[in-house]
C-alpha cells in the first residue's frame, strides 16, 4: 500500500497562499468575481490572527469608515449572529471591533464554501514555480505528499513574503538602520474581570490608563465620560503599576505600560504585553526561541493583574493565542514602495484599491511601548501589490510592498483585508481578460471595487461632526513617548541572543539581533 495514494497535481486560475485576514479576503473576493480558486493554508483554521484580536482600523481620525466591501461584510455577518458588538469609537485607533473568534472561524468557513473556494487546510508550501519571469503556481506537501499546485494568477498572503522569495522576487526586512523588525507578541486573554473595578482604575487621574491622553486634559476628561457606557476599552498606560511591580521584583517583561483591549464579553480582557526583541520571524530558531520566551512571560503577567491591576482580582487564564502575532517581516518590493510619508500626508493615489487611517504604530523594535505617528486618510496603490520584476505574481498584507514605518499602519486587520479584496478582484479580472495583473485596467478594477462597495477615496463622507464632539480628537502631531534602548529593554529577558536564539540582555547584541546590519535586500 502506497503511503500517498493521491498525489496527483492540481490546476486553479487563481491560488491565494495564506489564509488570515488579507488571504481570506483574496480568495473570496476572486472566487466571488468568476475565478476558480485554492486558498492553502498551513494551519486547521481560517482567519489567522484576525480571530484572535479586536479589529483596529476601519475607520479614520474624523471618524469616517474608510475600510468598507468585503471587510465590513463580516463585521455584519457576525453582528447578525449575536457574535460581536458594535464599532467603538477610539481616540487613538478610531475604531475598535470586537467580536468572538470562534464563531469568526465558523463564518470564515462558511463564506468560503457559499463562494466555492476550495480551501486546503494544512498545507505547507515548499516551493513556488516559475517559468522565465513568470510565477505558475507553488509546490505544496499535505498530508497527501508533494504536489504541485499549477495557476495564472499567484498571491502571496503568507504574511512572510515566502512564496515571493522562494520565486526570486526582491525583499527587504527591518528598519533601515539596523535590520531589526518590531516586536512580536503572543496575546493571552483573561476572564473573570471585574468590569466595574476595571473602569474604576481606569477613572483613576493617578494611574493613567491612557498615556495618549495625559497631555490633553480636556480630553482625558471626556473619554473618561465616556467609559461607563464603552463596552470596548483600549488601554495604553497603567505605567506606574508596572514599574511598581517591576522594582518589587514581580515582573521581568520587556514592557513598561499595559497594552491591551478590555472586550465586549464584560469579564474578558485581552492582554498584549509579552514582547521580545531581536526576533529574527524568517528564521525558524529565532521563532522556536521566541516562543519559549513569550510564553514564560504568560505566568508573571497574569499574577501581575491579579495582584496590581484594579478589577483583576479573581481574573484566569481563559486563551492564548495560537500563534505569535509577527508584526513585520519580509515585504516584497512591489511597483511601488508606499513610505510614511504618503501616510501622514494622506495621499490618494491614481491607481487606488484600497485605503487605510489607522496611526503609524510602531511596537519598537529595540525598546519598550510604541513610536506613533498620526495620519491622514491615505489609499494603497495597486502597483505596492505587485511584485517587482515578475509577472503572475501579487502580495497582501503584511508583506506588501511598503517601508518599515508605512507597515506598521498597512498591518493592521482592516487594512489587509482591503488589500486582500483589492487583489482577488484584480486576479479574477485577469483571468477573465486573459492577461498579466500588471496588464489589468486600473479603472476597471477601481469600478468593480466600488460597486462591490470597497472604499478607494471615491465615496469618502463628511467628517463625523457628532463622533469629533462626543470622542475627541488627537492633534495630528503629538509629543514623543519613551521607550527607545530603556532599562527595561535592556534586561536579560528582552533579547534574543544572534547566534544561540536564547534570551540574552546583552546591548552589543541589539545590532546584532537580527544577522543584519541594515536592510537586506535579497533575491534568494
């Protein structure tokens, strides 16, 4: 008897690889416009970190909804089911979804049967095909054994830029200066909260919940109006409980303020603390390591909220994620490279797709807290979609084609989810057009799009005049935060070591951390 009776290779006009938020956009969005379509995905659910985590950035800082179509489809489906709350207006991120996740994973399902996506779970692929400058489709092993997987159009949705790499496209990885990428973590939820002792810590002056709002104190004042009746609460602050328990020797993380999202269960709050540096995300021992550090930093941070954190008294441990949330890694230079710029000033380009509000966050790649910049409404062009120099192929997501700073915006769920409707739709009309994505009319697209109700600038409304009143509004340009080389990212715990991939607090290893110098640009 043969171990893998059924090898037999397969054909599809369209193959999306990676099935989170962009992938699962992708595919369903060229299913959906005619195109035969595989989604292959690694793991034995659909929608990747995205059903993990409150979805930020659907809207803009005037309030605005600037992720429409597909993204917006399922917030719908899962407010219709009893599954989520509505959008909470936020000060800083604008917006925040927060949802169940598991019913999120029955409704991605769901919706990729209804449209004929043939999915392929746990599937891993090793190799990507190329003819000439053409991409033709990518080698997968499951538990069928290898195969090839053949097909005109090629989008990578790996959040790891891998089948573009393994196809001989360009990247690049990391910040200019030093190569390193921002910090990962792996969220944990807690239940048991006690909401009304959670909001009491929050109203607290003394412990500021919300370190953006401190220079404001108009604005603290109003937000703090506001939290009684806020089932959705960002927090980015309680620093003084940190430290508190840092210097009592209760807490080692590499991090100096609670991040985290109070959700709309009222007893569940969603952690984002733990924090390595030096993470190497294409380097399989760096991520072995990686692993082992953030999960030893799940049992302090938990005794930590029992013991210094208001309404956390009688919290557990209710879910960790099922993976580590990478929040950079590879991007695949494209036709175009979106910077910070284009973000900040909000530009609106001719061949637009997709667009994008949420403020340049950036997790610091060799410190503690975030680096943020606010910005303007801003789109994505098509050509930051297509990888450079190759033909048949697109990119979505996290390794789309953008510099360090403007991906720490792109990354964010809404946002890739736009970018993943933007290039299934691209892929099917090529298929139907019998012609490159490069080749595809960009006004064609556009139009599609919008009449699939995707939001590309056409259709933008009025700023939110009532929302500005009730919530507020950062100036464009805020002071500086701290963070960057601190006492705290400079610990033994915060480092991962170059050449061992163990924790090392070493500070001649920052530069080292990742194997670069600077930013690698790679065809291999």
């Amino acid at each position: 008897m043969k171990l893998f009776p059924n090898k037999t290779d397969l054909k599809s006009e369209v193959i999306v690889v990676g099935a989170g938020a962009a992938g699962l956009t992708a595919a369903l969005s060229a299913a959906r416009n005619g195109a035969q379509t595989i989604l292959i995905e690694a793991s034995g659910f659909l929608g990747g970190l995205s059903t993990t985590l409150p979805w930020l950035g659907f809207h803009d800082r005037d309030y605005r909804q600037v992720v429409k179509g597909l993204p917006y489809e399922f917030v719908q489906r899962l407010q219709s089911i009893g599954a989520a709350a509505p959008f909470e207006y936020d000060i800083k991120c604008s917006s925040a979804f927060s949802f169940d996740g598991h019913w999120w994973k029955c409704i991605a399902m769901q919706m990729c049967a209804e449209a004929g996506v043939r999915v392929m779970m746990h599937a891993k692929v090793v190799d990507t095909l190329r003819e000439g400058d053409r991409i033709t489709g990518v080698v997968i092993n499951d538990k069928s054994g290898e195969r090839k997987i053949l097909g005109s159009v090629v989008i990578d949705c790996s959040g790891d830029g891998d089948v573009a790499v393994m196809g001989g496209a360009e990247w690049t990885k990391g910040r200019t200066e030093d190569g390193l990428v921002q910090a990962p973590t792996l969220v944990f939820k807690l239940g048991g909260v006690d909401r009304e002792g959670f909001i009491a810590g929050c109203k607290d002056p003394e412990l500021n919940y919300r370190e953006w709002l401190s220079a404001y104190p108009d604005l603290l004042k109003k937000n703090s109006a506001r939290l009684d009746s806020m089932k959705v609460v960002v927090c980015g602050g309680f620093a003084s409980l940190v430290e508190k328990a840092r210097l009592a020797g209760d807490l080692d993380v590499p991090q100096t303020r609670i991040v985290g999202v109070k959700l709309h269960r009222p007893d569940e709050f969603l952690v984002v603390m733990t924090r390595v540096l030096g993470l190497d995300p294409t380097d399989a021992e760096s991520l072995n390591d990686a692993y082992s550090c953030v999960y030893s930093q799940i049992p302090p941070l938990v005794r930590f909220f029992k013991k210094y954190v208001p309404g956390f008294a009688s919290a557990d441990l209710r879910e960790i994620a099922p993976m580590l949330g990478v929040r950079e890694s590879r991007r695949i230079l494209g036709d175009y490279v979106l910077s910070a710029d284009d973000l900040i000033s909000g530009r609106v380009f001719c061949d637009a797709v997709s667009m994008g509000a949420y403020h340049i966050d950036i997790h610091r790649p060799s410190g503690t807290w975030v680096d943020s910049h606010n910005v303007l409404p801003y789109t994505i062009p098509f050509r930051s979609l297509i990888a450079r120099g190759l033909d048949g192929l697109m990119m979505a997501g996290k390794c789309l084609s953008a510099t360090h700073e403007a991906v720490a915006s792109t990354r964010v769920i809404p946002i890739c989810m736009g970018q993943g409707q933007a290039v299934g739709t691209a892929a099917a009309l090529a298929v139907r057009s019998r012609c490159d994505v490069r080749d595809v009319s960009v006004i064609k697209l556009q139009d599609v799009l919008q009449k699939q109700g995707a939001e590309i600038g056409r259709t933008l409304e009025s700023p939110n005049v009532q929302m500005i009143e009730k919530v507020g509004q950062l100036p464009l340009e805020e002071p500086s935060t701290t963070g960057d080389y601190d006492e705290v990212s400079s610990t033994t715990a915060a480092w991962l070591h170059p050449r061992t991939g163990e924790c090392d607090g070493s500070v001649d290893s920052r530069q080292m951390a990742t194997g670069n110098t600077g930013e690698h640009y790679g065809m291999d």
